[in-house]
C-alpha cells in the first residue's frame, strides 16, 4: 500500500518524484469563496526555496506553481486545488552508481527493500522536494485561518546543531533571517558555526519550534482524533523528523505536577506547559510544538555501505546537500501546523452547526 | 466532529466513560484463525492494572474482559471483535463540586469548550480509563505479531521524574518489576523517591520507551503513512504524552551526520540511531520509540482555578490517583506499538500481495 | 481486511454474530445536546422486530438495547454511544449439519472462500440480525435530523413480489400497516399472497422505496462523496438488496429528456425525476430511493448444493425464515436513509461554517 | 466537505474543471512492477473519447495523457501515480448568460447552493468530463488485474432509450461498435433511432452492464465494505447515474426464491442470478452490474427555469452535447469496475498474507 493523502475534513494528496517532470499536490476541502493568487503561494515558497542563503543547498529551482482547478475568477469554489510545478533543474548526470548504492541514512535500502524498485534519481519520491508542495498547500491553509480566524503561525530554529538560537526572541525578525532564528545578535555566530561546519564536510540536525495563536478553544476530537496526536504525524511524516514535542514535551518528564499543571484565574492560564492543547482539546492558548530534525546523511566524509548484491563499498555523496536541514525545515513545519489546524476547524464546525 | 478510531487496515474503535456501566472496544480486520481467549487478554490488563504496587493508584476493577463477537471455537473469525468491561469500581460520590470547578492540566474546561457540556464523573471520555481497551485490543495484535512473524515488543519505564531508570538493561527483570524497569538495582532507589513523593502530595512525570524487534523491513508508507508518523500519532494519542521520540529523537538534533547515519555492512547495520525507521519504512532493525508523559495533574495540594461561570476557586483533587501516571503506561505503549505494527503488516502485504 | 463501519463525519460500527452472546455498535460523531432515551430507540426497534405479523419469521428477541456510552443526563456528550443487546433467542440446536453445507443463495460459500472459516450459527456475521443495531443507531439519526432541521424520513412496500403497492398513497397509514403499505385497501390481497406463498413453501421479492423531506438543499459532495453515491452503498450494503435506484431510477433509461428534467419556476420543480438530487447535491425536493429486495433463499423446498467437500447435497433449510425478507426492510431502509443524510449534514456544515 | 477520492487501498483522487487549464488525477496504492505506457491508457481513453461516431457530440480533445509521477523506467514505484491532460478544447465564447441561469436537470442550482459559487464554463467540476480521469486511472487497473489475475472486464450498452439491445450477444463485436453493443445486427436500428431523435431535438436514456469473470472467489468486506455495496457507489458517482442492480436487480423483487437462489452443483452454480457476489463477497462467478443513465438535460428545446435570482427564464441550451450520454459510458462503467475490483483485491490480500 502507499498513502500519500494528509487530513480529514481538509485532505493533502501530494505526488511527484525529484527528479520527474513535475511534482504536484491536490487540495480537497478548502471552503468557496477565499481569494488566492499563485503569487502568495510563491510567496511562502520562497521561503522555503533553496539558494535562499549560502547554508543551504545550490539547487535552484523557481518553483513556479501553477493553480491549475478549484478557483474561478480569484476564489476557491470548494472543489478539489490542483497544484502544479515543473522540475526545471533536476541536472541530468550518470546515475549508474547511486543505482546499486544503498547510502547510510537514507531511504534507499527500505525503498527497495518495500517495493522492490526505486526510482534513485535524487532520492526519488523520499526527497525533501516533496515538502515543497507542503510549503505550496500550507500558505492556502494560513491564508484561510488568518482570515476567517485570524489564526497566526510563527515558526523559527529553536537550536542550531549544539546552539540554542533562541534564548532571544524578537518575532519581528524571523522571517528576515537567513536562519530563520528570533534574534540578529546570533546570526554571525550561526554563521560561523555554519562555515566550519561546510568545511569539515560534516552535517548537524536542528530543532524548530512553531507557535500558533488565536486558535479557537474546542478543536480536536477525543482519543484518536486528538489535535496533539495530528500534530505529532504532521510533523513526524516531514522528511528528517525524529521528535515531536507539544508544550512542555520531554521536559515534563522531570517536572513536578505543581510545575507542569498550568493554573487558571479569571484573567486566563498562568503558564503554558500544556503548549495549548489539554485532553487533546485546544485551550485557546498558544499551540506550541518542536521538532527534532536530524542531521543530513549526505555527506562528502566516506562512510561503510552496502551495494544492493550486499557487498561492502564506501559512499561518498556529491551534488547539493545542505549540510543543516532542519534550517529551511522552518516553513514546513509552519506549514503542517496551517493544515493541521484548518483541517480541525472544519471538523470542528461540523459539530457544532450554525 | 468525534473520533474514536485508530488505525486503518486493523482499527480499533473504543468507547466508554470513566463511570458509566462499561467500556469497550471494537477491533475490525484482525484476520481470521487467531486462537487467543479471554484468559490472555486479562494476563496483558493486569499489567497495566491499577493497584498493582502501592506506588500506583488505589482503584481496583477487576477488568473481566469479555470477548462478544468475533471469535468461533476459540480462533477469530476475520469479523470485527468486540471486547466488553464491566465497570464495577467506580464509586458513587457527590460530583456536585467538580461539575462546577476547571482543574488545570485536565480536560474539563476543554471538553466544555467543544461540547458545551461534559460527563465530569471521573473524568468520562478522557478518563485514562480508556486506556484499558488499547491494551485488550494490543494484546490481540501482539499474539498475531509474535505467531505470524515472531515480532517481539518491549517496552520499559527509562525515567521516572528526574532519575534515569535504564542504565542497565535486564530485559528478564521488567515484566515482573513494580516499575516496568530493566534492572533491579534501582528499585530501592524508586521507591524511596516515590514514598517522599507521596508524602509531598506532588507528582513527576515520566518517560517510557519500547523496542520491537523482527520487524520485517519495508513496513510503512512513504509521506503521510510513515510508519514513524503512525508511531507518532499513537503515542502521542495516549493520555499524558507531551512528546515522542524515534530513535535518537532529539539527541540528533546535536549530532553530527557522521555520528547519527548508521553505516551498513554486508553483516548488518552498525547502529541504531535511526530506531528502525528510513524515509518512514522499517529497516529490519528494532524498531525503537520514547514517550514523555507529563506529571498527574490531580493533586491534593491546591491550586487556583476557575469555575464554569469563570470565578476564581481553589481545587484539591481527593480520591485515587497515580502520583506518577507514566508508571503504568508502560503496557498502554507497547499495545499502540502492537497495533500500529500489525496495521502496517496488513497494508504491506495487501501490496506485495501472494 | 474486514470493514464494518458506515459514513464519515458520522460513524457507524456494527459488530456481532446471529447466536453469539450480543450483538451492538458505535455511533461515533453525534454533537452533544441531544435528548435520547433507550425507549425511543426500542420503539424503532420494534418496528422491525421480527414477529411482528404472522407474515414475518417467529424468532422473538425482545430487544431491549442499552445505551453503554455517550450519554450523561439524558443527553449526547458527543463521545461515542455505545449501543448493545443481548441475544436472547439464540435457540441451542445441533449445528453438524449445516456446518458442513454451502447454502445456496447464501454467504455460507463466500465467507468460507474469503476466511477459510465461518460462524455457521444462524448466519453469524451475514445475518439480517445485524440490521437491528442500523435501526437502534438509525433512531438517533431521525431524531437528530428531526429536531435540527424538521427532516422526515418515510418508508414503504412499493412491491411485493408481482404485486405493486402503493398505488394508493395514504402515508398515515404505513406505520400501523403489516405490510408498511401506504394503503389498507390492498392489505386482504397482501395477506391472500403470503398465506398462498407461505404454503407453497417459496419466497418472494420486494420493492421498498423511501423518502425525505426538508432536506436542505446543498448536501452532498461533488464526484466521489456524491449525496446519491452514498446512499446506493448504504441500500446495498443490507442483506438481500440487489437494486438501488434514485428518483426515476432505471425508467430514466427509457425516458426522454423532456419527460426527466425536471423544469423550475419560482415556485418550484415542477417534477422530480431526479428524486431530490443533481450532479450529487440534493436540491431541497424530496430525496427519494428505491431499493430491491431478493426473495429469501432458505425455503423448505429442497435444492441442489455441495458441501465443504464439494460433494453433491440436497439443502432443505428449517427453522425460522421471512418468505419476504422485503417486508420488514422498511424500518431498516430509512435508518440507512436517516444515517446517509446526518453524515451529510454535518459533512456540509463543516464547509459552509458559522 | 468536498469529497474526491475514490477507493480505500487503492485510491483515485481526480481534479479540474471543464474549462480549466487541464484535468488530472493522482492514483495512490498501485503496487510497483506494472509496465504500463502513455500509449496504453490513451488507447483506452480514445474508446471513451468524444467525437467517436456521428451520435457522439463534436468536442475533439486529443486527450494525451502524460504519466507525471510513480513510473520509472517503464514500471510502476508503489509511488502514486499523476495523470495529467491539458484542456486543449475548451472553446472561448461568451458566458454571461448561462452564468445567470439554472439548466433544469444540470447541477448549476445545486454547486450554488452548496458552494454560493460555481464555475459555470462547460459545467465545471459537475461536467462529464472528469470522467476522462476514471478511465485513465482504470486502463491501469485493467492491466493489473489482468496481468495479476486474469481477470477480464467487459461492458455493453445494453438498452437505448426504449431498444433492448443485448439480446444477441457476440463479445467480439462491442469494442469495434459505434454504440458497444454486442451485435451487429441491430446497429442499423440504433442508427435510425439516434438520427430521429438528433432531428427531434430530444435525448433519451441508457442502461450499460458490465461483467468480469476470473474474479477470485472472496473479494468483498462484510457488512460495509461489502464488494456490491463499492460497486453501487462506484457506479452511482459516474454522471447522470439514476439506478445500479447486481445480478437480477430489481427483477429479482417479483422472483420467487426458487428461481432467484443459484443451486450448487460439484460442477459449479447452475445460475447467477446472484451477479456473482453473495453476502458481499465475490462467489467466482461474473459479477455482473447494470447501470441506468438518464437522458441529457442539454437540450435546444426550450425548458422553463429560473436565474440566480429566482426570475423565470427560458433556457435553451447550445453547443455540443450528446442525445444519449450513456453511448459512451461504456468505458466508464468498466473502468470503475476495474477500479473497484483492484481496490478489493489489495484489502483481500492484507488479510490473506502470503
């Protein structure tokens, strides 16, 4: 089986290989009626775009989506959104190689080891490309939420490999970093870190934290429809993922009761360990989540493999890899966060009605 | 919008409050020929059940587990099974107070901000009651797990508040420890800190972890049916979870690529960062989950909230309550672990087929 | 896999088997607030009830559901209802016999092909007893629909084998009618047929149609979550039915198009062809179904069969059986009805919101 | 809601309007392996495509479908599938007046009335052709099921307007007919019917059946994911639907239950009056599915209707339409049997295992 569809009531079906003609999504169960232009999807793509700075990776795709169903005349009419982008710089090169390679870290060996086959030209259906249409789905869920709920969502790079980014928080400059980090003071030590980093051929992993805020009291559904456990596989399904934390997360595991329970007076919560979300159920606090991203496997530094006839070889990647993922991640997670929540603001109304 | 079902080619559907006459559950698409009786059922709820050292909460149900539908001489039928508890421990008291009071860190004041109205005896639908019919359920999907394909699943307490529990690993030792811990060394140390605790009227979170092992590579769906995204959202499905973890979950966040890809060779792989799990399809190696749940909110000492009209009060939670409810989540773990697994066993072979 | 739940924003989970110790369901997906008592839902119960005229078979279950879950003060929660009963007419008997032998016109072969096993007892899973619990959670629909949105569903016999029924169109009679036939003049015919039928020891056919009013216009989803689409699976998916048609049905195929569309004016359709649905949405007329029943298989007229050798038998069925399974499809006709468009109305609501 | 997708292991999930810039869909669960071409699927897309024969309306698409994603190197990844057409004939004129009106029969009033908005060029969403997509997506499942199988599927027309035209029944001649009946004798007749009725200005009905044979016993979920409860919705999803039977349909409503049951011998059914499902599950026998299409509602004779502001009008519609919409439905009942056949295969095959 393969299972490409994200959601519920609000239903992501994303297609598309790296390097293919195209990649592309459908979005089915947007409402009538939003206005929406390719231009603000390409917006909050080139957020996302790679060569967006000089940390992250050289492959430069325009990105330039198409909307090509579900609007008439400027307005989403409620039926299915196809989106659509051409693989432009998918460079064509001897992949002989890769072919019979299983890299260390990747998706290679479990690719075949699931269907028998992969489609290995830069890493197939398993590369980050596809969170592209993510970014592309996302900036019409945001748009939706800002104007029908005026639900904001803010994403930034709480940690950089060993350095915590966000000690400082000045949401106004986040989306002008080229770490996506709250804070200018630590760019040039992020800079830093980065360039040693890019010398030594190796990667780090990174953590991002994305806030949301005006989220209605009530959404989410009751033991398996719970907003936090629809958070934790949005996040989880984007590609390097390996934690998902709501509020307080790990953290709670030392914190005593008295800390961790967030108390209530007339005037509101008194803190948020919860990170917005009690029994599954928004509490009209921030939703706060982090994500651990972790470090690229793509890397100039030799390492042990196999070949696909199970013989030893060495793999040594070439081409574009940025050697943080989680940096660009930002947007994706954003993203997620956007779907997420739409989706659970029309399952919501259908309960309660008019 | 309700939703009370998991999974989705093996899903389980529960219901039941707290304090009504029972709980239950119904599990669809468990193959026929499964010889399992209700005998089995009850071993896997007595793990998890409550009064099983003084260091967890007083309530004792006997949890006589019956099996309605499903089954003909003694093996499953492939029709969906209907597992039934009696709720016979849930004493009748004067909830006139709690009808009325908000206690910070549960559910009460989200429940009625969805519902606009809430069975607040004994905490109805978000009660961890609910909890019992995952592992019923999870004891089914283990059986067929271990028969079928010789999977095993292992779950262990790895923190208890701020002591790590699992330095040493004894796996013989956890099922009979009152801790769920791989060593027996540190239970003195446990129990002296949960007895200050109690007699502190506080309570500490937890962390929880599980492996599986003989997991057959290839199980899980590349993007939105990961196997770790379904990991994810079962865990984080559970009562109290404020984070999940596959493999070095967020230590990866500081590690280097070099450190964190785990290289391959002809003998196998030469680590486990990964936790089983490569562009969300299993490795063939142990699968391998951390859940953080947060500290009990009930407490008995007390706290400011609100009421239903919004005005301040002080609430002391009375009655039985885990002063650490990680403890016996340890069942509950492995039992989402068993049916997210044997969820994905039948997707994947619908696909490799005969 | 084996599915046994109907609907999406509305769930519907039936389990159990002819002669196990019960049989219920779920009915996930009900908002809170509404009042309901088991007596309503035993009075639907006993529309269907078998025994209810000398024309339907003799077992008698008393049927007295219980409502487990979702309820607190009389009213939905907006959890999950569980609904169950007890089989008490399960009359112990030697079953050797048919545990052997492929019923012709049954699922005996089938589910022996899919499963490899069966629950031989009186159907087990392929019994009409599992339509009782789409009555009990039927109840609760045409409550729901009745007090949100004054919608009311009708059922009746259109046909009973060659005999058509309702050429006379009295609705107030159709409840306290043996045969829900919107006429009593045809009844001492009806009864003629059956006694003639009941001693020739055949079976026959029939046609049940049904109808809704105040159906808001705008209910259904354009392509595959067509209003129309869904109703056909919910009509199929009861025992017996072989046909499904809406509005005009199959004598559209003979029609002209000036005879089927049907015009408009400011006062309205001036027909309805189309039974109350265009391209899948409904259009505020009446939604109107027409289902065919298959005569009953199990006659004491004896038949060719094989056993589960694939040796030649001689089949004669004893025990209790319908000569028309039709006749008291009615009340099962509109839960289905009842079920199919609360689903839709809280589907739509989700898009259209406050 | 809007609702898109069609299928549960396998799943169709289609996009675009009429006159949009293109249609296409995403085929998601195909398992890896199966070489098919663009020339494959536009092979199959021609036997649908408009313009066929004089009695086929004149819109000519060239209908070159590419193949987007989840193929490499001529087979299928397990990776879901992107098809894509350009709208290459969508003729630019002037809409301003059938943007103001309700064609009776069309589903303009009922998108307004869900959406409060439609897209009103060539019928939109609700317009047949997004049916093009079901038979690309179905000459996949075709392949597959024949490669994998066997099995075959063949579909006729088997009454036009008030014609029987089955009663001789030469397979070998349907796909080389103008009207995919299964004899040449009677096209003659047909001929003349369709150029009076093209002179007259007037449309008519159509009932096309469709078998396949080869089906394995076993296919079909109990209760509700019952084979002949997907293939009613399946079929009731196509455009223009108003009734779907299985095997003896309604006929079977004045059939006696002697003549209805299908006796077993150790040769095999001596009958299949069951359509070849029972209980929900494939007997191995044909399935055999009849589907009833109402005549166009696009007619030049006027009508009387009603604009968007409940004004009366007269409408009468222009351009090109077909008289009988069910001539070329051929090859869009196939394809959803196709389509349903494969779905219930992969279900089947995660329950059975290897």
């Amino acid at each position: 089986m393969s299972f490409n569809t994200f959601g519920r009531a609000l239903r992501l079906t994303t297609w598309g290989e790296s390097h293919g003609p195209a990649i592309g999504c459908v979005l089915d169960g947007c409402p009538p009626g939003l206005a929406i232009s390719e231009e603000e999807i390409r917006a909050e793509l080139a957020r996302r775009a790679t060569g967006r700075s000089r940390h992250t990776s050289q492959r430069r795709e325009k990105d330039e989506v198409k909307i090509l169903s579900g609007m008439f005349e400027g307005r989403t009419t409620g039926t299915p959104i196809s989106l659509f982008i051409e693989n432009t710089d998918a460079r064509s090169r001897d992949y002989s190689e890769i072919s019979r390679q299983y890299r260390p870290g990747h998706a290679d060996f479990t690719y075949d080891a699931k269907y028998g086959t992969r489609d290995y030209r830069g890493g197939g259906r398993s590369s980050a490309r596809e969170t592209t249409m993510r970014v592309a789905a996302g900036a019409i869920a945001r748009k939706w939420l800002k104007q029908e709920y005026d639900i904001g969502i803010q994403g930034w790079l709480a940690q950089l490999g060993p350095i915590r980014t966000d000690e400082q928080r000045d949401w106004d400059v986040v989306d002008d970093s080229p770490f996506f980090v709250p804070s200018t003071d630590i760019v040039p030590e992020l800079e830093g870190f980065m360039d040693a980093l890019r010398k030594s051929g190796d990667s780090v992993g990174a953590r991002v934290n994305c806030r949301a805020w005006n989220v209605p009291a009530g959404l989410g559904e009751p033991v398996y429809g719970k907003l936090d456990a629809d958070l934790a596989t949005a996040m989880m399904s984007i590609n390097a993922t390996k934690g998902v934390e709501i509020g307080a997360g790990f953290d709670s595991v030392a914190q005593k009761g008295t800390e961790h329970r967030d108390e209530m007076t007339p005037e509101g919560f008194l803190g948020n360990q919860a990170g917005g979300i009690l029994g599954g159920i928004s509490s009209g606090q921030e939703v706060v989540v982090s994500v651990a991203f972790k470090p690229t496997s793509s890397l100039r530094i030799p390492c042990r493999s196999i070949d696909v006839d199970g013989q030893p070889i060495e793999v040594v990647t070439k081409g574009r890899h940025d050697p943080c993922v989680g940096i660009r991640a930002t947007p994706i997670v954003e993203a997620m966060m956007a779907l997420t929540l739409m989706d659970h603001v029309l399952r919501h109304r259908g309960q309660i009605g008019t």
